[in-house]
C-alpha cells in the first residue's frame, strides 16, 4: 500500500544548502545571585537536510541553544556559523533579516493567535513582512494543504485538537521557506497519535535545503534523527570503578560548581568547605562538614552538573563512590541504624 502521507515540505526555491557549525558556545546568566551556564564551551557540527535532536531534560539547554540558533539570545563566547554566515557576528539590523528570512520557530505552546483563524494565523509572518495580502493568503493556503490542514483553513485555534495547531504552528514556521526550522518540545503536549503525525511531518521537513534543529525530552524521536545531541551528559556508574581513597592538602579544590561527576564522597578525617560561586561578589560559604559526613551525591544520581564548588578546609581524606557503591553504602548503614 502507498504511504498516504502527502509530500510535506514545499521544495526550497532560494535557499542554498547550509551547514551548521557551532565552536565555543558559552551562555550564562544569573539566578538568584548565582551564576549559571547552561551552555559552556558547546561545539557541534550538523550538515544541511538533517534532522538533529537535542535531547535532555529541563534545564540542560536545550531552549537556550535554540535561542542562540534563532538570533534571539546573544551568547557571551563562541560562535554559530551557517553555510557561509557567521551568525554571531552580524548587527542589530542583520540579525533582524536573518531571524525574519532565513529562520522558522515552532514552540511547544503553539502561539497561535486565538482570534484568528488557521489560514490568518499562518499568513500573519508574511503581511507583517509587507508581502501583499493576496500573495500572503495563497502561500498559507498552499503550506496548510501541504501540511493536511486544507479542510480547517477557517477554524480557529479554540477548534483545533493540539496536533492540529501544531501542524498550523509548523505551516507558519515555514512561511518564509527557511532554510533552518528550529521546534522546541514539539510533542510535549500531545497524546502519541498526534505526537506520531507531528514527528512524521518534521521528519519529512528535514531535506536538501533544510536543516530541522528539534530541542526535546521525548526520546521517541531518537530512531528517525540524522544526529543525536545529548546536552545532560550521562554519568556511567560502571565507569566509575571500585571505591576509592582521595587524599587533599589544605585549600585544593575537589569540583567546581557547574562541572560533572560521577562520584559521592564520605570524609574519613579532616574538613571539607562547600562554597556557592556567585556573579555579584566573593563565593559564598555554605558549610563547613567532617568525619562521617557525604556530599556531591545530588549530581550523580539525578544527573545534574556540581551545584557547588567542594574545597578541603584542612588536610583531609575521602572515600570515593559510585553512585550504585554509595546507595548500597547508605542502605547498609540504615539497616545497622535500624
């Protein structure tokens, strides 16, 4: 039986084959005094007509990469390099045309326009863009059938099923023909039948001419992508080895906030002093613990960078664990307690 799927992507006419390379990317901000780096040193490499995937939970990000791809986030080092454009470095005035020409957005919410139908809420991009009406009207019509929303031109959102408005989200993405279509969590609100469609249509998106760059939790949409980028990195407790002793001498630094690790430390004699880096002033001092106490646990078993910077206050000597050797260590413990 033929695939009753329609041919999606509209065939670009004017955009060039662009590949996507990215050296150095650094992102930080500030959150509640601390600083934050959600992106430090990334560097990636995707080729024109793939479909890339980054996939991690929430905080990892996902969105702020996205943000910096799309020219709505300046990142504070590195560069983004697409076909023969370096992205980063254009000004105020081309950043504007790069985001208004040469990129498409699909968000998890829709952000649709609830007063306006299907076809108005895809031809909007257009008329703002100073395209005449009827010219405007005719491409949303054209990319609504391509994407099979012909027979809901006149709905508006409110009477729309999520995959739906997700389908109209994505024919206004590519109302400009965009050579790079940036989704962020497209399916995060979909049952998997929806999700299913959406995931088929992107799919079909991603081809000569266009790069699709998918920011996601969903591992779904692993099996079908050109490239898999994980931004939370996966800490292998196998990796880890047999427990272990570390030694330190007075004011060496174990981690450093934001770094990964796989280990959990338990002090065997001497102090260790946990500090919170800070953007507005001198590191703050959390505590100062000893003998029988553990810490760096959260990061490895939730996967989570070092949210603080571990420093021994006096000599001192650790066993190392995994995080699998720690929570036997621990439950070992509590049964003797008990």
């Amino acid at each position: 039986m033929p695939d009753p799927t329609p041919d999606l992507a509209p065939a670009p006419s004017q955009s060039s084959a662009r590949d996507l390379t990215i050296r150095g990317l650094t992102v930080e901000y500030r959150s509640g005094g601390y600083p934050i780096r959600p992106l430090d040193g990334f560097e990636l490499d995707a080729e024109d007509g793939e479909m890339v995937l980054l996939l991690g939970p929430s905080g990892c990000g996902k969105t702020t990469l996205l943000s910096c791809l799309g020219g709505i986030l300046t990142p504070m080092e590195g560069s983004i390099r697409i076909g023969d454009t370096t992205v980063t470095d254009l000004d105020a005035r081309g950043w504007s045309r790069y985001r208004r020409e040469q990129v498409g957005f699909v968000f998890q919410a829709f952000n649709l326009i609830p007063s306006l139908t299907a076809l108005e809420n895809v031809a909007a991009p257009l008329l703002v863009a100073g395209t005449p009406r009827r010219a405007a009207m005719r491409r949303a019509r054209e990319l609504l059938e391509q994407v099979d929303m012909g027979e809901r031109l006149r709905n508006r959102p409110g009477k729309l099923s999520g995959g739906q408005q997700q389908r109209v989200a994505i024919a206004r993405g590519l109302a400009h023909d965009p050579p790079l279509l940036l989704a962020d969590e497209p399916t995060a609100n979909l049952d998997y039948i929806q999700a299913e469609a959406v995931i088929r249509l992107l799919r079909e998106l991603a081809r000569p001419g266009r790069l699709v760059v998918i920011a996601t939790h969903d591992d779904r949409l692993v099996p079908i992508a050109d490239r898999v980028v994980e931004l939370a990195q996966h800490v292998r407790d196998d990796d880890a080895g047999p427990p272990q002793t570390v030694r330190l001498a007075a004011g060496e630094v174990l981690f450093e906030q934001g770094s990964w690790g796989q280990l959990v430390y338990v002090i065997e004699a001497g102090e260790i002093e946990i500090l919170r880096e800070r953007s507005d002033g001198p590191a703050q001092r959390l505590a100062v613990i000893g003998p029988g106490d553990y810490f760096g646990e959260l990061g490895p078993l939730l996967g989570f960078p070092r949210s603080a910077t571990a420093r021994a206050h006096t000599d001192v000597e650790l066993t190392a664990y995994g995080a699998d050797d720690f929570k036997r260590t621990i439950r070992a413990e509590a049964g003797r307690v008990g």
